[in-house]
C-alpha cells in the first residue's frame, strides 16, 4: 500500500523505520509537528520522525495545522490508500480523515478503551495498573474511542519509569502496526468496536503538575515519579530552590514526616504520607544530575529541611 506515516516524537521513530523497512508497503510521505526552536540557542529542530524521513529521501510534510487548505490538497494529489499515525500530536479534521481508502490507523499505547488521551503510559503507570499495551485503531472525530485491529500486551515493572516502558511499547507497537497495515491490505483484519465498560482518559500531564506530592502515601509517590520520567520529569521545592528529582523508591522503617529530609552518608531519605523513600538522583537549577547523597553533602542539610 501507498502510506502516508504522521508522527512526531521518538516514541513514533520505531512505527515509521518498521515500515520504511516493509517490502509490502510504500511510505510516500511524512507529516510531522512543525520544526521548533530548541536549545539555548534556540535553533529550528526538525522533529524525531522528520529528521528519518529526511534521512530516507522521504517528503516531508509540517502544516500548522491538519486543516490547511495547501495540506489538504497536497494530501488528496498524493492519494494514499492508508495513513499509519503514532503520536502525531495535531487533531485531524473530516475531510483530511476522508483522504486515505482505508482511513488513518492509529498506534495507541494502551489497551483501549482505557487511558483514551494524550498520556496513556504516564496514567498507567501512575495508577498502579500491572499491565498495559499498544492498540492500533481506525480513526474516528472523536478522541480514541474508533474500532480496534490489533492489541499486544506488555507488563509494568515495579521499577518501570515511563521512559522505559514507553520504548518497550514503541518497539512492540511498530511491529503490531506493520502487521495491521499488512492485513489490512490483505482484507483478513476486521475492525472491533471499543467496549462502553473500563473507559478512562489520560489527560496530558503539564510541569505543575509533575510535582511531587509528600502528603500521598510512598507507594503513591513512588508510582507518581515514575511516571514523569524523563518527562516533564518531577520536582520539588526545597526553600526557593526549585529541584528535580529521580525516581524514588519505598524504604520504610522511617518515621518522617511528610517531605522531611533525613540524610546519611550512604542515602536521602524524604517522609511520606506512610513510609519514608529513598532519593536516587537530584538535579538543582542549571546544574548536572547527581546522586542525591552526593547532592546532600554539596547542600549542606542541617537535618531541619523538608521538601514542599
């Protein structure tokens, strides 16, 4: 099939390699987010699927929006018979979904209908949920919620961040997204309609709200800085001073009081609403990451300090 691939982020680089790769299909094109200043010196930034494209001599196409005129017409003179999308990040309207033959195939990465919605790994990971996935689906106007063509399966780690488990599901899913567009082709894969029951949403976290909350118990806080890690990553303030903050894990044994810092030698330890947790690594404005004992010498704690 003639394919035309949306995508912007890393997550959506394994999906557009796997099927540059297929000899049974063609990609003709690639729309990706527009190119964005990145770096201190604020230099234009192709995005992760861009610069593939690129690389493959694939055209490249970055509206502003889905629904530009010049877009939509160069969409229709390309006449693709499918159009794969992982983690486009812009909305589709009518007359771009009516383009392709077969309609656009979304990549998700969950086990819809649950976490509809732009963070379906960081809410996973958040609620505590053992098991997760990838699901490709035909595109529908509203959010998520169109039938069904393929699901894999993969199991959260107690000590998956949302980094981690985000590249397990990029790689399962290209190959989960190849095999939808082969049958597809094929004729042999039926689309499922999405159960009304286990329905929920996965709002896109911003930085204020990657903030670490002391007052939850450890395990909640534990789950919490997993899942905005790497990104938006989580923080905290201790005074003025804003720092980021690796993943933490429940250490018990410690009767601190909800985000006091308890400092040895060895370790950093902050109070919960339950059990203490241990720091892994801190990172304070400007500087580097460093583990988080390294960063309590460096700091100089009088062991009256509590995070907020």
């Amino acid at each position: 099939m003639r394919l035309i691939f949306a995508g912007t982020p890393e997550a959506a680089v394994p999906s557009l390699r796997e099927l540059i790769d297929s000899p049974r299909h063609e990609v003709i094109a690639v729309v990706t987010r527009p190119d964005a200043a990145a770096g201190r010196g604020r230099r234009t930034d192709r995005s992760p699927v861009g610069r593939l494209a690129d690389e493959a001599g694939i055209e490249v196409l970055t509206p502003v929006r889905a629904s530009d005129p010049d877009f939509v017409e160069r969409l229709r003179a390309l006449a693709p018979d499918c159009c794969p999308v992982v983690a486009y990040g812009n909305l589709l309207p009518a007359d771009v979904l009516a383009v392709p033959v077969h309609g656009w195939v979304n990549l998700h990465f969950s086990l819809l209908p649950a976490w509809r919605g732009a963070a379906p790994v960081q809410a996973a990971i958040a609620a505590g949920d053992a098991m997760t996935g990838a699901a490709t689906f035909f595109i529908e106007p509203a959010l998520d919620t169109g039938p069904v063509y393929g699901v894999v399966t993969e199991t959260i780690g107690d000590e998956d961040t949302a980094g981690d488990l985000l590249g397990r599901l990029a790689d399962a899913g290209a190959r989960l997204l190849a095999a939808t567009m082969d049958g597809i082709e094929d004729g042999t894969l039926t689309a499922v309609p999405q159960s009304g029951d286990g329905v929920s949403y996965a709002e896109k976290i911003a930085v204020e709200g990657a903030r670490v909350q002391w007052r939850n118990p450890a395990l909640a806080v534990d789950r919490g800085v997993r899942s905005v890690t790497p990104d938006p990553g989580a923080w905290t303030m201790l005074g003025e001073v804003r720092l980021k903050l690796g993943p933490v894990r429940p250490a018990g044994g410690r009767g601190l009081a909800p985000g006091r810092i308890e400092a040895t030698k060895k370790s950093v330890f902050a109070g919960t609403g339950t059990d203490a947790v241990a720091l892994s690594w801190v990172q304070p404005p400007g500087k580097r990451q460093m583990r988080a004992a390294d960063w309590a010498r460096g700091a100089r704690l009088t062991g009256e300090e509590t995070f907020a």
